[in-house]
C-alpha cells in the first residue's frame, strides 16, 4: 500500500498552529476540520511556541551584508592595484 505525503505550506502551517494555540478547539476537531493528524498539530504548535521570539528579534542580516560587501570592494581594489603592477612590470 503506497501512501502519498502532503507538502503544508509554511502559511497553512502557522494558520493551524494558531488555530491550536488559541484553543477554541480540541486537536481532533482541529485534525478533521484541516485534513491532518492530531499528531502533526501538536508538532506545529510546539514549533511556533518555540520559535516565536525569533519575530521580534531585531534582525543583524542587513548589517552583516554590507560589512561583506564592503570585504568585497577591499578585495576587488587591492586586486585590482595588483594586476595593474604587475602588467606594469611584465610591460603588457
């Protein structure tokens, strides 16, 4: 007997692990009403409840790209400054 798993999007995801977070509803009425075991709603919630603090970390990836960018700019000048020498010196 083959079983096919269902890809959940991380939006179909969030929506019923809020839905579990509320509580309005019991796991099982939540299982039926989205087509998913008990189980895996358990996970979701567990999951966001965990990783909630990570939205309002202030987020560091802008800085830290810039700081890369400008190594790069570094890097391609001195390379640049390089190459230019050593054509001088080769007479190229």
């Amino acid at each position: 007997m083959k079983t096919s798993r269902r890809k959940h999007t991380a939006a179909f995801k969030a929506k019923v692990a809020l839905a579990a977070v509320r509580g309005e509803k019991t796991a099982a009425e939540l299982a039926s009403q989205f087509g998913v075991h008990p189980h895996q709603i358990h996970n979701w919630k567990k999951t966001l409840l965990e990783n909630a603090g990570a939205v309002f970390e202030k987020a560091t990836g802008g800085s830290e790209k810039s700081e890369d960018v400008g190594e790069l700019y570094e890097k391609i000048g001195q390379l640049t400054v390089e190459r230019d020498f050593l054509s001088r010196v080769l007479g190229r």
